[in-house]
C-alpha cells in the first residue's frame, strides 16, 4: 500500500482533529514527495481501550507510518519526519513522546 497508516488509540483522536490531520499530511506530501492533489490513501486504525499499554499504563501514543520511493534521501526524510512530528504535536497536543513517525521505503505491508 502506498500512503499513510495512523494507529491511534481510541477516543483519542475526535472526527475534527482527524480530519485536519489527514489534511495536514496531504500537504506534507504533496510538497515534499510530489503526491497527486487528492493526496495518497490514509488508513486510520483505532486501538481499542485496553488493547494498548506504555509502561504498564493505558497508552497514548499514536503511530504514523508512510511509505517513499525506495532511496529517498536521508535528509529529505528527516524533513519529512520532522514535519509530521510537529503537525501531529500541534493539532492533537500530544508531546513528542506520544508520537512514533516512520518513513518505510516502498509500499506498506499492510
């Protein structure tokens, strides 16, 4: 699958924010990997409450998984992850502990 995967826990992310999220991801691929205008496909997978822990604790955190052209510069895929990281923080306020980015070359094995 080429595009994104989001695991978030459940309840976590409101219609709202999700869909400025996905937005917000678009963008982000569209400027720095020259995806269509319509943006590639995102996947949003809900934890169900009780299914996912952090140290013992009901977790928080959320992970974001996308895939690029086999090769893609290290550099430019620190951009990427940077910037997803900080959309993420920004809309939801979680804290950089709360989200996981990942850039896999080729397409999702999903």
């Amino acid at each position: 699958m080429d595009g994104y995967v989001c695991i978030v826990q459940e309840n976590q992310t409101p219609a709202s924010l999700q869909a400025e999220l996905t937005e917000g991801l678009r963008r982000i691929g569209r400027e720095l990997l020259g995806d269509p205008s319509k943006g590639v496909e995102i996947r949003w997978i809900k934890v169900s409450g009780g299914f996912g822990f952090t140290a013992g604790v009901p977790s928080t955190a959320s992970l974001v998984a996308r895939s690029v052209p086999p090769g893609y510069p290290d550099a430019k895929r620190e951009v990427f992850l940077k910037r997803v990281c900080d959309l993420w923080t920004e809309v939801t306020g979680c804290t950089t502990n709360e989200i996981v980015v990942t850039a896999i070359d080729g397409p999702l094995p999903l």
